[in-house]
C-alpha cells in the first residue's frame, strides 16, 4: 500500500500568491466535533489552513488550478455574495 505524499501548490491569482498543501484524510472525532476528511487541499495562509477542495492523486495541474481558482473566487473574493 503507497503511503500519502504530501504537495505543495502555489497559484498566482489576482496578483496575489496563495499556498495550497495536501493533506492526508483522517477519521472523525465526535467529541470534538470534526467531521471525517478526505484527503483535501488546504489553502494555508498567516499559520492557518482552510479545507478547499479534495486532493485527486496526479490531477492534471491545469485542471487543479482552474478547481484552486474557482475556489478563491467563491470564499476568498466572494463571488457568490456579488453576483446574481
């Protein structure tokens, strides 16, 4: 069995930089409260991390950046709050 492999992944967006790493996915902890994960890119920033989307072992990277982009546009630029 192939152990889990961390990565790294730095998308230049909106003339910003933002790092995304890969995370191994863990079971639950109900008397924490922490809901089961899969294995998930997070986007870390100012000694945080927030779940973004899951990790597809060798996804094109093209196809990655466009999932990291979208993503940034709907929680980070808040798209969703200004269209529509």
């Amino acid at each position: 069995m192939a152990g889990f492999k961390n990565e790294q992944r730095r998308l230049s967006h909106r003339n910003r930089v933002f790092l995304f790493i890969s995370y191994e996915a863990h079971d639950g902890n109900a008397a924490r409260h922490q809901p089961a994960m899969p294995n998930t890119w997070y986007l870390v920033s100012s000694g945080n991390r927030w779940p973004a989307i899951p990790h597809i072992a060798e996804q094109p990277p093209q196809e990655l950046d466009a999932l990291l982009t979208t993503w940034l546009e709907d929680h980070v630029f808040n798209r969703a709050a200004t269209t529509g």
